[in-house]
C-alpha cells in the first residue's frame, strides 16, 4: 500500500499564499452563486408549480446535453490540458476541442431553427417560440458551463466567480423587469438566461484564449499523425463519460420525467425545488471542491512515472470526497430541523408539502456525490472505464426503484430510491477503488 501523511500535516505543507487566494475565490464566486441562484428559484416560482415543472423538464434536457456533451469533453480537456502543455502541443491540443465544440454548436442552432415548427406536427399548448427558446436555452447555457470548467482548468478563479456573479445578478435583474412589466412566462425567461449565457461564455471565451501559453512555431506544425494521435487518446477517454452521461441522467433527471408521467408537472415543480435547495446545500459544495482540486490533482498527474507527486495526487483526492461527505452529515440535519421555512423562503408554501422528504434526499445524494469525489482516482490514472458497471448499474437500477416506489409510494418513493441508489454506489466505488490503488501500490 502507499504510505500517505496525515491529513492535517499534508494540508498545512502544502498551502500557500497563492492556493489560498485561489480557495478564497472560489467560495466567494460560489456563496454568491448559491444566494444568487436561491433569488432567481424565488422570482422563477411565482410561475406556479405547473409551469415551473415545465421550466425544470426544459433544464432536464439541457443537463442531459452537459451530460453526453459537455462532461466528457470537460473532463478530456481537463485530463490531458497539462499533458499536452508539458510536450508543448497545447494550442494543437485545444484547437481540436474548438472543433468539436463548433460541430455542437451548429447541430443545436440547426435543431433550434427546425424547433419552431413541433406545433404543426405535434399536439402541444406551447407555441413554436418555446420550443426554440429551449433549444437555444439547452446551446448557451451548455457552451457557458463548457467555459466555466475551462477557467477552472486554467485556474482563473478570480474571473471565474466575478462572472459567474455577474451573471446571475443580470439574470435577477431582468427576471425582476419581467415581473414588473407583468411579462414573466416561460418564453421571456428561457430568452432571457439564453441571452445573459452567451454574453458570459463570449467574456469567457476570450479570456481563455489570451491566457494559452506562447509556443515555438514547431507546435503549430503538427503532422496528421500526431493530430490523430492526439484526437484519438482525447476520444479514448470521453467514451466511458457519454455512457456514464446518460445513465446519470436517468438516475438524477429521468425522475423527473417519471413523476411527470404518473404523477403531475405541479409535482415536478416541487419536487425541483426541493432540489434546488439539495443543489445549494451538497451539489454545489461538490462542484466547488471538483473545479478546485481537479486541475491541482491532474497535474499531479501528467507525468505517470513519478509516484511522488501521485502520492500527493492520491491525498488531495481523500481530503475532497472526507469534505464532501462532512458537508452531506450537515445538510442532511439542517434540512431535518428547517427544512420547511427553507422551501417556503426560496419558494412559497404550495412548494412545501413534501418538505419531510428534504433530510432522506439530503443524505441520498450526499452519498452518491461523496462517490462521485472518489471517481477521480481512476480518471487521473486514465482508468475511467473502470467505473461503467456501477454507473450503468445504478442507472437502470434506479429507473427501476422510481417506477415501483412512485406506484406504490407516491412523490416519497422518489427519496427513497435517491437514499438507496446513493448508499450502494458509494460502497461500489470505494470496493473498486480498492482494487486500483492496490495495483498502483505494487
């Protein structure tokens, strides 16, 4: 086994002046972020239940497109990001990622145009302009997501959460605008956030590409073998992230769509409410810890041969999943105890019948999160492959357990199976990376 130093000892020998700063920015862009997002939830209910399940099935299919799109070519980026700079092919590197991204952006502008016209084909009460504004919605608000994992990657942190502030406060703005001028419906709103993301990912864009390393004129040389080379190894890795992509969506955002399919959209509005508050209390804490460690843990990385600094690598990866599972004990007892005057603060009462089910869910996804912090082990070890089976497992599993909890238990069945799912992939990861680092240790 790899002898690691204690926790405290490694954390206090490793910090800086510099990761300090960087830590700082990052809680500050997301505690804004948090109260942001909370204020936005509060204007966007006064749509009503029914009409805000129907906003929340629109950002199920968006975050279906992050999960089959943006996470696997996030996540290659990030991985080979600093591999590709060490051989001084970064610019070749990201400009293979441009192109996959423009191939995105031009399917879904096509699909956008094409939207407008569902209502002569297909029976609906909403007009062709929702389908577009969705579409458009599900492009911008990906492309900007893309771009907040590229800074973290190049660790702007100061810019990130500086626009990332600046984006939601637009955003409240001009959800406020709507309100007053008696204009808030599902059109203006999808529109407005699709205009307030491009503007971000446009500031975003452009401060990526002038923080790219200078490179010798060599680097801009690349033959088509090492252009194949290079798109072969960053495709390689994504593969297993499409699949894990679409499962996670059936298991965090097919519930969705269950409930809307035996219950009501009036259920699926509350019930994404209370998963704007999980999303505040463990979510975002989970995203804020990956998009710090994730660039510091990778460089530890990029050179396989050196087992001191995987060593480290291994370490910040405990110190993150111990966090994450520290903060979901807390969340699941500050929703025990005020879980209710949560839902009714961000929201309003009609939101607040199923409040009871905030601490079950709280501990369900705090579970499944802690695991997810733990995948990091065979994604740096580029053994990502490694994590299908309890992916697809617990995907199809819990398609399953929502069907027959739904059927038998009602809108409750879904926290249950949430609790269930989150404890048995926990245990299914820690099992398999066991088995990793055990032969990382011989």
């Amino acid at each position: 086994m790899l002898k690691l130093n204690k926790p405290f000892a490694f954390i206090t020998s490793n910090i800086s002046l510099s990761s300090m700063q960087e830590m700082g920015w990052v809680i500050l862009g997301q505690i804004m972020n948090i109260i942001f997002s909370f204020i936005i939830l509060k204007l966007l209910s006064k749509l009503g239940t029914a009409h805000y399940g129907i906003y929340a099935l629109v950002v199920s299919i968006a975050i279906l497109v992050g999960m089959v799109f943006h996470t696997p070519l996030s996540q290659g980026l990030i991985r080979f990001y600093y591999h590709y700079m060490e051989k001084k092919l970064v610019w070749k590197f990201v400009g293979i990622v441009y192109r996959i991204l423009l191939v995105f952006t031009i399917v879904l502008l096509i699909i956008s145009a094409v939207s407008l016209l569902i209502p002569r084909f297909i029976e609906t009460k909403q007009p062709g302009m929702f389908f577009m504004a969705a579409c458009l919605y599900i492009l911008a608000s990906k492309l900007n997501e893309f771009l907040n994992s590229v800074l973290n990657l190049i660790r702007k942190r100061k810019q990130n959460s500086i626009l990332l502030g600046s984006e939601k406060a637009i955003t409240i703005i001009l959800f406020y605008y709507l309100i007053l001028s008696n204009s808030l419906n599902l059109v203006y709103v999808l529109l407005t956030l699709v205009v307030v993301a491009m503007f971000s990912s446009t500031v975003k864009l452009f401060i990526f590409i002038k923080s790219l390393p200078d490179e010798d004129e060599k680097s801009f040389k690349a033959t088509m073998e090492m252009k194949q080379e290079i798109t072969g190894k960053l495709m390689k890795y994504m593969i297993p992230f499409f699949i894990w992509g679409f499962i996670g969506w059936l298991q965090f955002n097919g519930d969705k769509w269950i409930i809307n399919g035996f219950l009501s959209t009036s259920d699926v509005g509350i019930y994404s409410v209370m998963l704007g508050l999980i999303t505040g209390l463990i979510i975002t804490p989970f995203t804020v810890m990956n998009d710090f460690w994730s660039p510091i843990i990778y460089k530890q990385y990029a050179d396989m041969e050196d087992t001191n600094r995987i060593k480290k690598g291994i370490q910040y990866i405990r110190i993150n999943s111990t966090v994450i599972f520290i903060i979901a004990l807390f969340s699941t007892l500050f929703t025990y105890l005020w879980g209710k005057d949560l839902i009714i603060l961000i929201s309003n009462s009609d939101y607040a019948a199923y409040w009871y089910l905030l601490p079950i869910i709280c501990l369900g996804t705090g579970l499944y999160y802690t695991g997810q912090s733990l995948t990091i082990h065979g994604m740096a070890l580029n053994v990502p492959n490694k994590y299908l089976p309890p992916k697809v497992a617990v995907g199809v599993v819990s398609v399953g357990l929502n069907i027959l909890m739904i059927k038998i238990f009602g809108l409750d069945g879904i926290a249950y199976t949430i609790l269930i799912i989150g404890f048995l992939y926990l245990i299914y990861i820690m099992n398999i990376n066991r088995i990793i680092l055990s032969a990382v240790s011989k």
